[in-house]
C-alpha cells in the first residue's frame, strides 16, 4: 500500500482537487483506492460521494484519532494499493502528522495566488518528517499554470529555491477545474502528475 499525502498550510492551494482527480485516476488504472479527508469541511468525501466515484473516503478527526495507528492498521489489512490523504488548511500538525505516515508528499502550489507565501512553513514540516522518514519522496506540483506566464516563472523560482522537486507535469488555470467539486474528474494533466509522481 502507499500513502500519498497531499498538503500545503496554505489554504486554497488545490489540495482537495489533486486529492480526489489522483484517487480517481488510481482507481481508474485498477488500483484498489481510498481517501482519508482530515479537514473538518470534508470537502473530499463530499466529492467522492456526491460524484457516486464508488471510492470509500472518510473524515478522520486527528485530534480524536491517532492517524498513525489509523494507517498502519490499513497497511496490515492490505484491502487498499493506494491511500490518499487530504489535509486541512493553516494546520500544522496535521500536515506533519500525513507527511509521516504518508510515502509520497504532494504539495499544490497556484501560480498568481501567493501560494509561495507559505511555502516556507510547508517546507520546514516536509524536512522534519524526512528526518525520521528519509524515505519520504515529496513533489511540489504547479497548478493554475499556463495562464500568466511571467508569473508561473516567479511561482516555479520560489518553488526550486525549496530544493523539492517540482513536477514537470503541470495542472492549468481553467474553468473545468474549478467547477469540479462533486463531479466526475475529467482531464488528463493528474494523469500525467500520477504517472511522473510513480515513476
Ligand atoms: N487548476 C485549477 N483551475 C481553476 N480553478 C482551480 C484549479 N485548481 C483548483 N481550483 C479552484 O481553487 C479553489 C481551491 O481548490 P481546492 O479546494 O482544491 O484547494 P484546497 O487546497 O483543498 O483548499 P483548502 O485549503 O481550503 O482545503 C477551488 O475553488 C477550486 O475550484
Ligand atoms: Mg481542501
């Protein structure tokens, strides 16, 4: 089983989009799939559910519930190929605490929005977690490209000075992607990010 942990503490990064077009493109490719949503929104299992993508999701409380036990209880069951987790906004630990049960990191980042901003703190939870999990493989993954270019340059520049690998694959700014919540995902740019992301 692996555990993609999708964050970024800053809000509004693409976080739940990534979570739910990644998880429908495993399931697509055959894979036994599931999300767990640790943001009190729930704004995954909505989507998963009003969508009917037959992808079991759940909200986990990790104030309530302890996720490292939660995940390494999925591992033993071994019912799952891939597990994705979306985190909340502006939480900390939550972020840290999916970056340590998590073998995959993907962290959105929009161009035009100030997401560099809080690229920093996301950061600092990435490197924290390698320490006690060199394994960790983390992406940065550009989204609402190919729009503003000169701004997409300044966005990938801050995103390089992290020294996380950036993704070459890239989700664009367009309207289908934000009307997407609670539908059907289309598309084939998280198809590309899902094959660089397990190559
Ligand atoms: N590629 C895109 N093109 C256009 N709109 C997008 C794109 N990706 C995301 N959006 C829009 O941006 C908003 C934020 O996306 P999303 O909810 O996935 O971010 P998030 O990081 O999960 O936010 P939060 O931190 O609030 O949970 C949504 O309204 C969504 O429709
Ligand atoms: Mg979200």
């Amino acid at each position: 089983m692996r555990v993609y942990g999708i964050t970024n503490v800053k809000g509004g990064a693409g976080k739940t989009h990534a979570t739910v077009h990644l998880a429908y493109e495993a399931q697509q490719q055959g894979q036994r799939v599931a999300v767990l949503d640790l943001d009190p929104t729930r704004q995954s299992v909505n989507w998963v559910e009003v969508a009917g993508l037959g992808i079991p999701a759940l909200h986990l409380d990790i104030k309530q519930s302890d996720l490292e036990a939660y995940v390494a209880q999925l591992r033993a069951d071994g019912d799952f190929d891939s597990v994705f987790i979306d985190t909340p906004a502006n939480d900390r630990d939550a972020t840290l605490e999916t970056l340590m049960v998590s073998d995959i990191a993907i962290i959105p980042v929009g161009v035009g929005t100030s997401d560099t901003g809080m690229l920093g703190t996301t950061e600092r939870q990435v490197r924290r977690a390698q320490q006690l999990r060199p394994d960790l493989k983390p992406f940065i993954l550009i989204n609402r490209a190919k729009f503003a270019p000169a701004r997409e340059r300044e966005t990938e520049a801050e995103c390089l000075k992290t020294g996380i690998p950036v993704l070459r694959a890239r989700v664009p700014l367009r309207g289908d992607y934000q009307a997407a919540a609670g539908k059907t995902p289309h598309g084939y740019h998280y198809g590309e990010v899902w094959r660089e992301v397990n190559a």
